[in-house]
C-alpha cells in the first residue's frame, strides 16, 4: 500500500472518530432533542461535512456572554432595583396575586411596570421618522444597535441625524452584527467614528473559544435616547425596509415606541451587548426610570444563547398558555419546534381563535417549505394559517385576548428560540392591543387562508422537500 493510500485511510478514521466526539458532544449539549438528533445521524452518516459545520453552526451555548452578564448586572441592577423601590407604586402587580405575571417578571428579571406610553409603528415610513425625531430630541446620548445598517439612503439619513447629535454634545454608542452587516462599508464607519460616535461589532467570535463560532447572530434592533425612550421592532437600517428592493417589493414590518419605566430593560440589553463586544461600561447612562403620561404597562425582555434556560421560548409559551379567546401571531419564518407547536394545538382544542400569519413570498425556500408541514396537525385542532399577498411580511408580532400584544425582533424558530440575541417588548394596554387587532384584521384583507389539506395536493417530490425542511429545521 502506498504512502498516499495510507494518509488517505487515516485521515478517513480520523474524520470518523470526530464524528463519534461530536455526536457525543451534540447528544450532550444540543438544547432540544430535534437538534441532538439531527446532528448526530448527520454526524455519523456524514462525518467529512458534518464535523466543519458541526464546529462552525453546532454551538447552542455562547460561551463568554454569561460573564458579561454577570458583571453588567452587578454594574447596573443594584442601582437599578434599589431606583425602583421608589417606583414601587407604579409596579404592575403588587403581590403575587397574579402568577402569570410573576413568570413573566422572572424572565426578564425586570418588573412589570405601568406609566408608559406606548406608539405602535406600522411599516418603515413612520418607523424611521420616529426614530430620527428621538434622535434630533436626544439630549444627553444615543444608544444605536441593529442587526443589519446599510450604506444606502436610509442608512445615510441616520448617519446625518447621528453626527448632528454629537455635534451638539449628545454621546452616540452604535452598534452592529458582524454578520448581518457584512457589507457595511468602512467609509460608512470611519465617518461616524470621526464625528466622536463610538462605533463597533457586536464581535461573536471574541475569545479564543469563540473563533470559530458563526452560527449566533445580534438580532436585535434597539435605539435608546436619554434613558426615556426606546424603539423596538422588526426593522432594520436599510432601503429595502422602505419598500426599495425590487426583488422583495412591499415590506411589511413593525415597530414600537415606548417611553417610561419599560425603557430599562432596553438600557440593560445595550449595556450587555456593548460590554461583550468592548469590554467598556457605559457610565454616563441615565439609571432613574421616568414615568410617562401614559397608562400603558410594559416590558422589555432580552433573550439569547446566554441565558441558563430557553427564554424566548419559554415567554412564547406562556403567552400562548394564557390566550382565552384570541392568538394571532404573525412570523416570517415560523419553524417552531414541537413544544411551540403542541402549545398551539391545545389553544385550539380549548376554543382559542389561533391564527398565523407567513408570507407568501419568502427570502429562505426551506423555511417556506417547512411552514406547510404544520398545516395538517393544526387544521385538525382549528388552528388556521393566512399567507401574506403585497409584499414581503417581516413583522414579529403577537397578539392575546383584547389586551396583550408583543412586538420585537425574534421569530418563532430554532435561531431566534435559542441562537440569537433578541428582544421582546410586551405590552399590556386595551387601546394598544386594539390597534394591533386593527393592523391584523387589515393584514388578513391582503392574505389568503391556507387549506389544511393543501400538502395532500402536492406531487410527492414537494412533500419530500416540505418533509426533509422540516427534519432540518433544528439546524437551519
């Protein structure tokens, strides 16, 4: 046997020998059983291409961030809960007479708090013309965070508001993901940096540990001003979220302004973030919550791949336990995982008018195949899917009963569940929950129901396709 047989049969066992470690560490770290499982026949099947992408995508837990965490929170929530002992009386819930909100209270780790006013943001228009008043409104300093920033039109329009802040002596903090802002050109950051704004990645491969960790996307979109106010949603900085990108066309997104004591859990999350990719403590931050003239009570919740359980999950589930009589959920990429999928069947089973809105047209094929996999388990529980027909549908919302409604950055999928940093703002408010009904019912106009027995329909390659997307789903 030659020399070059040789090398080749060992480098064939030894690839086969990762694969067994790895499984081993898939079987053992992997949060959900899907994903344990995928990985590992992928692993032991396929060990010269699944152990690269193993080391690059497997990763469930981001090493590193809970220590920011830990020394962030030591930095800011003592000051922080010691602050709202004199808020006390605008706590939403007093005592523990209400266990729900007890659960949701646990996972942000913040109160649940009235006095806030809250603006709900219906597409890019209004969306960045409020976000570019906050900006010209800022006095004392600016918290920037997207996950994706163009250079383009829109993007240079904050750029301008940015450099006129600091210009008259407000503090910019702007950041950005690394991955999802890949294309943000060095011209577009030099010239913030040069106007004083302090500019950075959110840097997920920081540490030695993490060098080769790609799979854990920044997705949150967050804009702070004063410690006021905060804006939350679906959109990014980029032409496209104003209906300019030819190929997508109509973008459908939502956003929300909040001002009042809710603005903290906002605060904390950039603090959080900038801390992991700076190593800098953000000291001249405002720590007084301000109550608002509304009567809105409101929470802010960041999750990500460095909490100790699975809250973005967790927070779904538990609103999808608590809806009575209504659940409209809107999601571009809705892959949930079965725990998702059993909470949905059972709100049906008990009477819940459960709704899900999806895009007709989508950026990700094996996600809009995935998404017709759900039909015929749901449709026997009443359960109904509406796809979206003007554009592209890229809101996170959720709606419950006549008075809760959530809008943030996470969909209802493995990435955002456990991969991405995201954030949830949920608020509690008639007249608000109200207006999220109106912009469903007005969502639902441009839709079309899709029949449970859809899939039945369909050559049987598209149900394979439709089966394997599915099967995928926990690694996608």
């Amino acid at each position: 046997m030659s020399w070059s047989m040789e090398l080749l049969l060992g480098l064939m066992a030894l690839m086969h020998l990762l694969g067994i470690f790895s499984a081993y560490k898939a079987m053992m770290e992997t949060r959900t059983s899907q994903g344990a499982i995928a990985w590992v026949i992928f692993l032991l099947t396929f060990p010269y291409v699944a152990v690269p992408l193993y080391w690059i995508f497997g990763r469930s837990r981001f090493v590193g961030y809970y220590k920011v965490k830990e020394t962030v929170d030591r930095q800011v929530k003592g000051r922080l809960e010691r602050l709202l002992e004199s808020l006390h009386p605008y706590r939403r819930f007093q005592g523990n007479e209400d266990h729900a909100a007890m659960v949701a209270e646990k996972l942000a780790d913040l109160p649940f708090t009235v006095g806030n006013r809250v603006e709900l943001l219906i597409n890019g228009e209004a969306t960045f013309a409020s976000i570019l008043e906050g900006i010209d409104a800022a006095k004392e300093y600016i918290l920037f965070q997207f996950y994706i920033v163009h250079d383009d039109e829109i993007g240079n329009r904050m750029a301008d508001r940015l450099i006129a802040a600091t210009q008259r002596g407000v503090k910019v903090w702007f950041l950005y993901d690394e991955i999802g802002s890949l294309d943000l050109s060095e011209r577009y950051l030099k010239r913030l940096q040069e106007a004083g704004i302090h500019t950075s990645a959110f840097n997920t491969r920081h540490g030695w540990r993490n060098k080769f960790q790609v799979n854990f996307r920044n997705h949150r979109k967050v804009v702070v001003v004063d410690g006021k106010r905060c804006w939350v949603g679906g959109h990014n900085v980029g032409d496209e979220y104003l209906g300019k990108d030819p190929k997508m066309g109509f973008w459908r997104d939502t956003h929300v302004a909040i001002e009042g004591p809710a603005v903290m859990g906002a605060q904390i999350s950039f603090a959080e973030d900038w801390y992991w990719a700076k190593s800098e403590k953000l000291d001249a931050l405002r720590w007084d919550p301000v109550v608002s003239s509304g009567e809105a009570a409101a929470q802010v919740i960041p999750t990500g791949p460095a909490d100790w359980m699975d809250t973005a999950e967790l927070m779904y589930l538990h609103a999808i336990d608590q809806a009575k009589e209504r659940l409209w959920i809107a999601s571009p990429y809705f892959v949930p995982d079965d725990a998702v999928v059993y909470a949905l069947q059972l709100a049906g089973l008990r009477g819940v008018d459960v709704r899900i809105l999806i895009p007709e047209k989508s950026d990700s094929l094996p996600v809009w195949l995935a998404a017709f996999s759900y039909l015929a388990d749901a449709g026997k529980t009443g359960v109904r899917f509406f796809r979206y027909q003007k554009g592209f549908l890229h809101e996170k919302v959720m709606l419950i009963d006549d008075q809760l409604a959530t809008v943030g950055t996470a969909n209802f999928d493995n990435r955002s569940f456990r991969l991405n940093f995201e954030i949830t703002a949920i608020v509690e408010d008639r007249k608000f929950a109200a207006e999220v009904e109106q912009m469903f019912l007005d969502d639902f106009t441009v839709s079309r129901e899709i029949d449970s027995k859809i899939l039945e329909q369909k050559p049987w390659w598209f149900r394979v396709g439709v089966r394997l997307a599915r099967l995928s789903a926990p690694v996608l």
